[in-house]
C-alpha cells in the first residue's frame, strides 16, 4: 500500500498555498531486496524456496538440523524477511524467523534488534521470540546483515488487553538496568534510525539526549521546517524543567526499566497455536517505565490507542508522582516518538502532529 497524501491549504500573500503531507502507512510488503548470495546446501541437499540462504546462516543453525526450504515471509519497511522451515536432529518440525538488511544502516538496525531482542528474552523469555544470532553475510556488494531467531506464525486477532499489559507490566518491574542508569549499550534504532542511547545518571539528562538526537536526524534528513527547531528548543528549556524535573525531585526517584522501545500494533501479535501474546522488532533502552505506553497516543495505532490498553496497564503498574502530571509527561514522551518516527519516514504527518 502507498503512503496517502494529506492536501492542505495556508493563506499566504500571494494567495492560497496547498501543500501535499505523506501520511505514513504500514507496510504491506518487504521492501529490501532478497540478498544475492551463493546458496547454501543443508545436509549435502538443496534447500527450497524463493530465499536463498547464505552458508553463514546455515551454520548457524543446530548441529543435525535439517533445512526443507527457505521463503520471503512477511512485511517490513526497510529489510527484507523470509521463514526457514527444518527439521530438528530429533525429527520435531522447527520454524526459524530470518532479517536482512543493507549496508551501514542494515546494520545499525540488526545489531540494534539482536543486542534488544537478547535482553528482552533475558528478561522475560515468555514474551519475544528466542533470539539467536546476527552477522554480515558473504555479499560484498552490498555489504548485507542479518538477524535470526524463532519463528511465531501469528493470528490478526487484537492482542488481549490483560494478557498483554500483565506480561508488560511483569518485564518492566524485573527489569534492572546493568548500570543502574538510563540508556542501553548499543544505539538501538527505532525505524530505521538509531535513537541516542548513551548511558545517563539522570532521567531528565536522558529524555533531553533522545529528544536532541531525533531532532538532529529529523534536519539532517528533512531539512528545516516551520518552527520545529524553535518548538523542540522550548521544550528542552522550558517544559521539560516543569514536567519531568519533579520525578526526580523531592526525594523521588525513577527506576531505570526495559523498555521495548517500539511498541506500536505492528510489533504485537498473538501466537496461532497456543494464544499468548509475543512482541517483536524491539529497539529497547532503559528508561521511564511511563514512555513505553506514551508510544500509544500515536495516529497510526488502531488497537493500542484505545484506553483500555492504558487504562489497563497503568491499573496494574500505577503512575509515577506527581500523578497530576502524568497525561503532560505522556504527552512529551509521545512528542519523542513522533519527532523520531518524522526522521524516518521523510516528515510524512508526524510532523504535523
């Protein structure tokens, strides 16, 4: 499906101007190209399927598996994806999820989504797909990565409001940060853009890092617009003074918590055979536990934007002090997600919001 297109008019003084907003849409397909690479033989024996599979990848596999066939599986934005179907050295059927992605920028994301993925299932092993591995393929032009680890074939049916934010809910309280500090240890990327991660003491410091790094982006990328700048400068100086400052004030402190990172209803599903809920492609940090659900106000959620996925979640893990505050903190956490998101999608309408 295309990007839709917002029409606009601004009066101007020479007139009515109209200008064309993209209005970004889920993908529907696999925009990356399937890599060209020798194909690998599993067991002396080709493998099937329209995704050739490196020998790298092949080897990564356990020792006695057995490789039927290899398929473009899947939509993603910016990588291309393929499900490998096996057999286990015990005779069990076994599906594996494959990623791979291009050149520096593929790579950013797929040791971004590995180191995220390991510590998601460090965490909580019930909720995210086993991951396994990651690395660069035998392609040289261009150089390609890729990203492996279990396969979850998944229903369309809305994820259970309990289930989910239950499962949240548990990964957010285990969680401990390494450091004891805000961030993560890799740039972790949202998008298809690396998010600022580098480790900070303190709450505030950090928002102010990831909000200067998604603005950078969005005008290396887009170039200046309006009053965005001027906007993102203001809230630096004077909101988030006003608004996240007392978190840690008065004695209060925040608990650096895992976070997704990413936590949109694409990255969502509920597994076909057994009903529990999985979440994916993660670009975790360690942050507020508040900013994992700010991600929700966004307009392109259909399921999660509904209230009872807050509602719920904040009935199990409560708010943070001052709770007066809470709807204006969720409201700059989810101004993050959107100057970010605006950098990787070309402006779109996530500028205009």
């Amino acid at each position: 499906m295309a990007d839709l297109a917002l029409r606009t008019s601004t009066m101007t003084n020479k007139g009515i101007k109209d200008t064309v907003t993209e209005i970004w849409t889920p993908p529907t397909f696999s925009a990356g190209k399937v890599p060209q690479v020798v194909p690998g033989k599993s067991n002396n024996q080709d493998i099937e399927g329209d995704f050739p599979l490196d020998q790298i990848v092949i080897d990564q596999l356990p020792l006695g598996t057995h490789i039927h066939s290899s398929d473009r599986y899947g939509a993603s934005a910016w990588t291309v994806t393929a499900r490998i179907t096996t057999t286990t050295a015990d005779g069990e059927p076994k599906f594996y999820f494959l990623k791979c992605a291009e050149e520096d920028q593929g790579k950013a994301m797929l040791e971004g989504e590995f180191n995220s993925m390991c510590e998601l299932y460090k965490t909580a092993p019930n909720f995210v797909p086993k991951p396994y591995t990651w690395g660069k393929l035998n392609v040289s032009n261009p150089d390609t990565y890729f990203f492996l680890c279990d396969f979850i074939e998944m229903t369309n049916q809305n994820p259970d409001p309990d289930q989910l934010c239950t499962k949240l809910v548990e990964m957010h309280q285990a969680s401990v940060s390494p450091t004891g500090m805000f961030g993560f240890h890799v740039n972790t990327c949202q998008g298809n853009l690396a998010q600022q991660t580098s480790w900070k003491s303190s709450w505030v410091d950090y928002y102010i890092q990831l909000v200067r790094g998604a603005m950078r982006l969005n005008t290396e990328i887009n170039g200046q617009w309006k009053n965005l700048e001027q906007c993102v400068d203001r809230l630096i100086s004077f909101v988030v003074p006003q608004v996240l400052q007392p978190l840690e004030s008065d004695g209060r402190m925040v608990k650096p918590c895992l976070i997704h990172g990413d936590l949109w209803d694409g990255n969502i599903g509920t597994d076909f055979e057994n009903g529990e809920i999985y979440v994916f492609d993660a670009s975790v940090h360690y942050a507020h536990y508040e900013m994992e659900i700010a991600m929700w106000r966004g307009k392109f959620n259909k399921v999660v934007s509904s209230k009872v996925y807050s509602n719920n979640y904040l009935s199990r893990m409560g708010i943070s002090e001052p709770t007066e505050q809470f709807d204006d903190r969720n409201r700059i956490y989810s101004v993050y997600h959107t100057l970010h998101e605006s950098a990787c999608h070309n402006g779109s309408s996530f500028r205009e919001e």
